[in-house]
C-alpha cells in the first residue's frame, strides 16, 4: 500500500499452546506516531518481538518497506532499518556509553563508522559520560543510552516498548521531547508501547488498543475518548 511503512497482516503468535496474538493486522504509514496500548497481558510486547524476527510467527505476514520479514533472520530488521529499543533497555552495562553506541554502527545500511553527532546533541549526557560504564548510569541515563543506541543505526522505524517505564518525570518529559523531534524533524516513523495516558495523547499521532491479543480500537490520537479508555485501558 502506498505511502504504508509497515504492513501486518493476519499476524498469530502462540507461546506454547497459548494462543497469545489473534490475526492481527496493522497499518503504519510513513511519518506515524503510533502509541500501542492495552493492559497488562494483552500481547503489545509479543507483538513488538514478532516485527523483531525473536519470535517465530505461527501464520502471518510482516512487510516492512515492501519488504516481507517473515522467515528472514532478525539481523536483518536492524539492516532494513528498523530501531528498537526493548523493554528494560538491555544496555550492556560493562561496555562503557561509547562502546554501547558502537555497536549499533554495524548494523549501518552505510557502512558510517562513527557515532552521529546528532545523538549528543539529543542526549548531551551520552557525551559527557562517554568512558562512564552502561551499569553506572541512573535509569533515565539508560533509557537514553537505549534510544540513543537505536538512532546510531540511522532508523527509518524506531520501536520502543515503554520507554518512560521507571524513569524519573523530568527525563520523561525530556524522552516525550525526542521522540516528538524524531517524529516531526527527522521524519522517523515511529511504534511505542505507552502505558501513560498523558504522555501516549502528548507524542502520539494514532493510537492501537489492543484486547486479548486482538486489535480492539484504532484511530487518531484526537479520537481516544473516555469510553475506550473505560473499556480497554483503566486498571
């Protein structure tokens, strides 16, 4: 489809037995700000895992970029152009900030060999705490070590699962921030998983609720009103 980065269609994941994603089918275009959402167990990070290539999917189609990821390595995802930053970050927290930035330039469509100067400028911390190890640094510090990882290798999609999970509320607002310049100046598409409403109505462009493995509810952010929130998101 025209203009559509990523397309999923009828897309079944099991653990096991489990029966955890119900053909799913979702359609982000180029330029989206896409929040994912649900309540705890609905499958948002399983989804998430799927369109990495660390799941193996039961039946369905992921393409990205007119290019079909189903059966394809999940190295290949990063090469394509797809940034994701898990859940919990997944710094490696003995390699030193440069050296965690490093190792997202293999994954360069270019061949570029040093890190952007425009991550420091997002995340000037990264470049104050360079030599620092990824284990020493707060939380926040992670979190933007983690994002800043998937920018390195020059993404056209960046996915991100909960990233204001644990963070302290000015470098939240600061992420929000971000992801909105990514979004609007660097025209990067971009998928979160957001579990805050506030945060999920001030980035995102389009929202997907999931249910039970299904996609329950999608449209423009404008449109998430009370009786979704009600019936899919409160606690």
């Amino acid at each position: 489809m025209e203009n559509t980065v990523l397309q999923i269609e009828n897309l079944n994941q099991f653990y096991g037995e489990s029966h955890i994603l119900w053909d799913v089918s979702v359609d982000i275009k180029k330029g989206d700000c896409v929040c994912l959402m649900g309540r705890n167990g609905v499958g948002k990070t399983t989804l998430l895992k799927s369109i990495m290539g660390m799941l193996v999917i039961r039946s369905g189609s992921i393409n990205f970029d007119g290019i079909e990821l189903v059966g394809r390595d999940a190295s290949i995802r990063a090469r394509q152009g797809i940034g994701y930053v898990p859940q919990g970050r997944e710094i490696f927290p003995q390699l030193t900030v440069e050296e965690n930035l490093k190792i997202g330039l293999s994954s360069r469509r270019d061949n570029v060999r040093e890190i952007p100067e425009h991550i420091f400028e997002m995340f000037p911390v990264l470049k104050q705490m360079l030599k620092r190890r990824g284990g020493d640094l707060s939380g926040g510090q992670q979190q933007q070590l983690a994002i800043g990882r998937a920018l390195v290798l020059d993404p056209k999609l960046l996915i991100l699962d909960e990233p204001t999970e644990g963070i302290q509320p000015n470098i939240v607002r600061d992420i929000g921030d971000v992801i909105t310049k990514l979004n609007q100046e660097h025209q990067i598409t971009v998928l979160l998983v957001e579990q805050k409403l506030p945060f999920a109505r001030r980035v995102g462009k389009q929202f997907i609720v999931m249910e039970r493995g299904r996609c329950a509810a999608t449209g423009a952010m404008q449109d998430l009103d009370e009786k979704i929130v009600s019936q899919y998101l409160t606690v």
